[in-house]
C-alpha cells in the first residue's frame, strides 16, 4: 500500500492518533500541518467539539483551571486538550479550561519539554 492510501485511509477515520500515524508511515510535514489544518477546520467546528466544549466551560464555572482568571472579569478562556489519545470521542478528563494566558503557556512548555536534550 502507497503512503498516499494510507493517508487517506487514517483522514476517513476518527482523529485519534492521526498525528502519531502519519508520522510512523513518515508522511512529509506539509502532509501532517495540512491534517492539522484540517482538524482545526472541521472538527473544532463540529457540534460534538462544541458540546464538549459547552461542558468544560460549566464544570469549570468559566474559571481558568490553572490561575483562576475569571471569563465574567473580560478574560478568554480556552478548552485545551491534556491529551489528544482520545480525539474525536473525549472525555471530559483529556480537556482542562484555560485562560488564553495559561494556554500559549501550556503550548510552550510542552515544546520546550520536546526540544530538551536526553
């Protein structure tokens, strides 16, 4: 099978572990951004994602689950995957609410953590 089936035939199924597959058939990284592009077109859109969203938002009383910043006190606030294992079908324990603060935050020392030497 050619790369370019597999590729299509991981973009047919649920977003779960697309990420981690693309790169162990060793897809180019326009092929990976492009997927992410398109997970963030589509499935950040879906009905599902926002409900997931709605949810968190209310289990948090729309309150940054790291500072505490508040969304009543003008703050934007953030649904952030802790983990993408189950992406397309989360439970509420992969999300965590963050203000927009704590979120690039989370991004950055997650990439500094994967850029750090072994």
């Amino acid at each position: 099978m050619d790369a370019d089936k597999v590729v299509r035939s991981i973009m047919a199924k649920p977003w779960a572990n697309t990420y981690q597959l693309l790169k162990a058939i060793g897809a180019s990284s326009q092929v990976i951004d492009e997927t992410w592009r398109d997970y963030r077109r589509k499935y950040m859109r879906s009905q599902r994602w926002q409900d997931i969203r709605t949810k968190a938002l209310e289990r948090s009383c729309r309150t940054c689950e790291q500072c505490g910043r508040r969304q009543d006190d003008g703050y934007k606030l953030d649904v952030h995957h802790v983990t993408y294992i189950r992406l397309g079908g989360e439970q509420m324990e992969d999300v965590e609410v963050l203000c927009y603060m704590c979120h690039g935050q989370m991004h950055y020392r997650r990439k500094v953590r994967q850029d750090a030497p072994e």
